[in-house]
C-alpha cells in the first residue's frame, strides 16, 4: 500500500499572525485565510507525515474525537489540495 503524504507547495507565501495565517499563491493570485487547527495541519504537511498520522496529532494537541480530528482534517487537505497549496509525496 502506498503512503501518501501532504507536501506544501514551495511557491505559497504564509503569512502568520497569532492564531491566524494567510496562504498566497504568487503563481494564480489563490488566497486562503486559517484558523490555529489550520495552521497546525499546513505546518505539519512536509511529506513526511500521511492524513492518518496528521489526524492522530490533531486528536492529541485539540483534544477531539478520533473521527472528529480525521473528518476535520481530510476535509481541510481537499480543500488546500484543491486551491494548489499542497501536494501528495509518496
């Protein structure tokens, strides 16, 4: 089975503030606002970590439900992948 691991596009400019952070794509103007739990998945997407494994830190470090921190979280990675901020490593 391949492993399949969420990778930020280098090209996307982050710009953090407190609990909140913008993403920027210079390449087609793609902007996205995030929350800390966003934050927290964008900066563990360095195609090292699978969904599984970034489901299960979420889980810990914002005390939720396991389905809760993975629903949370596989919807969140469409929707980055969906705007080009990030990618899949294998």
């Amino acid at each position: 089975m391949e492993r399949k691991c969420p990778l930020r596009n280098p090209d996307v400019v982050v710009r953090k503030e407190k609990d909140e952070a913008l993403l920027f794509d210079p390449s087609d103007g793609n902007m996205m606002c995030m929350n800390s739990t966003g934050i927290f998945v964008w900066d563990e997407c360095d195609g090292k970590s699978s969904a599984e494994e970034i489901s299960r830190k979420i889980e810990e470090e914002f005390e939720v439900s396991s389905e809760v921190a993975e629903k949370d979280c596989r919807s969140f990675l469409e929707e980055l992948e969906k705007s080009g901020f990030i990618g899949y490593a294998f």
